[in-house]
C-alpha cells in the first residue's frame, strides 16, 4: 500500500528496510525513559494534528525518537544533520512506519542542503534542530517558512552558539529550548556518551591501541573531560589543550598534562578536537607533528580540523581504509584523518551508546512538548529546558535502573528555607 511518507520520501533504497528495523528495535529495547515518554504521549497525544520536521543524525536512536514524536499525534518529517552519519536502513525502516525521509548516506553537498529544504517545505508546527542547521537555513534563504513554525528544540552546543547570535542580531523568528544546555544533557551525553562513542570510532576505524600512546584533547568542556577521562581509562597519556585558564587549571588538577597545541603537536599520537570552533588543528601544527599522527574531530562541523592546509602540505592524498584519509607531505610524513574531519563518533561509529541518548532524547521530546504548549509566552529567544523537566527525566532514569534516592523531610524543607538556626 502507498503511503504518503513512501510517495513523498527521497532515502537511497526501500530494500534495506529489514536491517533498519533491527536497529531500531534494538535500540528500543534499550531505551526505557523514551519508552515511557512514549506511554505517555500515546495517552495524551501532545502533537495531534502538528507537523514536526527533525534534522539530526539519521541513525537508528534518532528514528526511534522519531517514532516517540509521532506516537504523540504528530506527522514527522525527518532529515540528516551530517552525511556519514546518515544510515540508509535506518531512513527505509522509518517510511515504512510512516515517517516522511529525506536523507541518504554521503550525498553530494548540493543534494545534502536540497534534502534538508524539502523537510522544511512541509511547513512545520514544530522543529527539532541540531547545530542550528534548520534554524540558519530559515533566517538565511528561507524567512517565509518560519511563518508556521511555532518553536524548536536544539541539540548542541554549536547550534546554541548559532542560534544566540541569530536571536542577539533579530533574526530568530520563534523560541528555541536549549537541550544541550540542560543538566541531564552536559553531564551525561557530552561527557559520557561523547567520551566512550568518540573512541569507538577511532577504535573501529583505526584498529589500533591506545594505550600508551599520547592522546592530544583540544578542549576541556564537557565532551573534551569525556574523551580526556575515558583516554585515561585505556591507558593513554592525556595531553590537554585549553584557552579557558579555568578549564586549564581544572584539566591539571584531574591529572592531566596541559600545554598549548604546537607543544602539544611534537608529541601527540591521536589528536581528537572537541571545542566546537574552526582552526583548532592547523598548519603550524601540521608542520611539526610526528610521522603517523591521527587527527579526527568529536565537535561537530569538519572545521576544527583544518583542511584546506593538510591538502596544502600534502603531495598525495588516498584512502587507506573505509573513513581514513592519508595525508602524505613533501617530506615523506604521513598524517591520517579520520572520517573526513568529520564527527568521528557518528561518522566512523554509531554515535553514544543508547542509553545515553535515552535521557536526552527524553530531553528533546519533553522539550519539544515545552515549547509547543508555551510557545506564545517564551518569544523570539533561546531558553532553557525547565529544572523540573531535567529532575524528571533523571527520576525516570533512576526507576529504569531500579534505583531509589532519599527525600527531604518537612522540618528539612523548612530548615533550608529558614534563615534562623
């Protein structure tokens, strides 16, 4: 039977559905929080009659939030944030459940852009975004489609940045809830799942050890301790790189050697960029570093890593394996990058482990349910995922593991509300 989400999808091939399923339900199985938000929406269908439009890594966790959003009454549309992320089974499996998709595995950048206006034109109610890809498109090329669009909800850090200064400049034309932002978010998914799935990626990729070998971490926020304290774990020595005097001194107090990247460049083994910023690994660098070095991106854009100047040095590029590019010099050095600079988690691996994203796409459906209820009150802004929306979806967590934690008593509540001792 044709369904409107299969007439109208663009995804690479329809055969590949079965192997798509699995995923999902793998994931599934794994996420109990969304599974129970799901429970819930189903009941109280918050999105009846909505359209919703999703750009984010098309994988199998994303579908299955996907499918959350449209158990709440919605019709969701979904496209991919990044080319090697996008999983072509994942994007047949989602229309044949009724999702409309827009997305295929590495498409030309033309094509990539082309895919995420088509989510857009279905004219959404609601957005789910994630480094403000949506929400630059509308404000740069496409200002009448923010006519229908009640609100979002963005997924990371970049994006945020992207979006204040969109709303600093007039330009965001509805309110955003910052996902990222919110505790549940920072403490757990930046900082255990990137530092576990950015190692999966370079692990897989690479089939290499790393212990013992110098592991270079440009960035000490929440991804950057992640990386720095699972790179720990295997055994690596850790070389951390910081602009923040703050995270500086944090960085070497947790044990870690702290030093600027040309330092850093002479020794380092790996080289694993997570500050979301352009031109983090350079030509200076590159003109220093050893015979062998690895260098991959667990930020986000494919800037940190700066191309244009590895090609510069290099007298030959080749692929050596499935997402690593060798870079050989006019020396005879080798550099090798990994996933085209791209994220490496997602575009060498399968992104954070599905537990993680449990509570963050629990974030990102609560969220979304937020600013769709009070959408008129919140304005043209960036605002913050509510406490009691975080402390909700940790309690959620907290009885999928079985766990219980104490209460304050009253007379405790009125000691601490009290100024009298």
């Amino acid at each position: 039977m044709t369904t409107p989400a299969l007439q109208n999808s663009i995804v690479k091939d329809m055969g590949l559905a079965p192997e798509g399923h699995l995923k999902i339900d793998w994931v599934e199985a794994h996420m109990p929080v969304l599974n129970r938000i799901r429970r819930q929406f189903e009941q109280d269908l918050p999105f009846k009659g909505l359209k919703v439009a999703i750009c984010l890594h098309l994988e199998a966790k994303t579908a299955y939030l996907a499918k959350v959003i449209q158990a709440g009454g919605a019709e969701v549309t979904i496209t991919h944030s990044n080319p090697l992320s996008t999983q072509d089974d994942v994007c047949a499996a989602l229309v044949e459940d009724g999702v409309t998709v827009y997305a295929k595995y590495n498409p030309e950048p033309a094509e990539f852009k082309q895919l995420q206006l088509r989510a857009l034109e279905v004219k959404p109610d609601l957005i789910i975004d994630d480094g403000g890809d949506f929400a630059t498109i509308i404000a740069s090329e496409r200002p009448d489609l923010a006519a229908t669009i009640r609100g979002g909800a963005e997924e990371t850090t970049t994006g945020i940045i992207r979006l204040k200064a969109l709303a600093k400049e007039g330009q965001l034309q509805f309110p955003m809830v910052a996902v990222n932002d919110a505790y549940c978010k920072y403490l757990f998914d930046n900082r255990y799942g990137t530092g576990q799935s950015a190692f999966d990626g370079i692990i897989r990729t690479t089939n290499l050890v790393v212990a013992g070998k110098n592991v270079v971490v440009a960035g000490y926020g929440w991804c950057g301790k992640g990386v720095a304290m699972r790179a720990k774990g295997l055994g690596a020595n850790v070389i951390v790189t910081e602009i923040d005097p703050i995270k500086a001194v944090e960085a070497h107090m947790d044990g870690f050697r702290v030093m600027t990247m040309v330092e850093a460049a002479k020794i380092g083994d790996f080289f694993i960029a997570v500050t979301g910023n352009k031109d983090v690994i350079t030509g200076e660098h590159y003109d220093v570093m050893k015979d062998g070095a690895i260098l991959s991106n667990a930020g986000h854009f494919d800037v940190e890593v700066n191309k244009p100047e590895l090609a510069k040095r290099s007298e030959s590029i080749r692929t050596v394996r499935r997402n690593i590019e060798e870079y050989r010099f006019k020396d005879g050095r080798k550099m090798y990058l990994l996933a085209e600079g791209r994220l490496v988690n997602l575009g060498a691996a399968d992104g954070h482990p599905a537990e993680i994203m449990d509570t963050t796409f629990a974030l990102q459906a609560l969220g979304l349910r937020y600013v769709s209820e009070n959408y008129v009150s919140l304005g043209k802004n960036v605002v913050n995922v509510p406490y009691e929306i975080d402390q909700q979806v940790a309690s959620y967590k907290l009885e999928s593991l079985d766990i219980t934690i104490d209460s304050l008593s009253t007379e405790q509540e009125k000691y601490l509300d009290s100024w009298k001792f």
